[in-house]
C-alpha cells in the first residue's frame, strides 16, 4: 500500500531537496505503474500533483493525500468521478 510505503519512506528520507524530491516521484511513478494513470508533474506534497490518463489523454490535479488513500480515476473517462469533483 502506498500510505505504508510512504512513511517508512520519508524516514529514511535523506538529503538536499532535489533527492527527496526524486525519491518521491519515483515513488509515486511506482505506485501508479500498475494504473491507466500516469505522473506528468510532482512539485512538494504540498503542491497539486499533475496526473494524465494514459487511455484518453486527459490531464489534471490532485492533492498528495488524495493519491495516498487511492489511485484516482480519470475524471474524463468516468464523468460521475468528475460531476462529484465539480460539486464540491
């Protein structure tokens, strides 16, 4: 599970900035291997992460503790996902 993979991570997290940062995304690139969803934009955890679905093509933002409960579905491709996103 990510969350799990991501706590024991970030002790062992060492290092200037750039490292972690790129620990992070290949984490993150690991964990959405397995998914239609593809990483195309990783900042901090603090900033909106930038994903795109590798079906139709279509890009967008989550929060980093959204992608740590679940890997999100396309909006575009499931457009409930996207009337729910909408009415919050």
């Amino acid at each position: 599970m990510f969350m799990l993979e991501h706590r024991v991570l970030r002790i062992g997290l060492e290092g200037n900035g750039e490292e972690k940062r790129a620990r992070r995304i290949a984490e993150i690139q690991k964990y959405l291997s397995s998914s239609d969803i593809s990483l195309v934009s990783f900042t901090n955890i603090s900033s909106p992460i930038r994903l795109q679905c590798k079906n139709c093509g279509y890009e967008w933002f989550v929060g980093y503790a959204v992608l740590e409960k679940k890997i999100p579905n396309c909006p575009k491709c499931n457009p409930k996902i996207k009337a729910e996103c909408e009415l919050r």
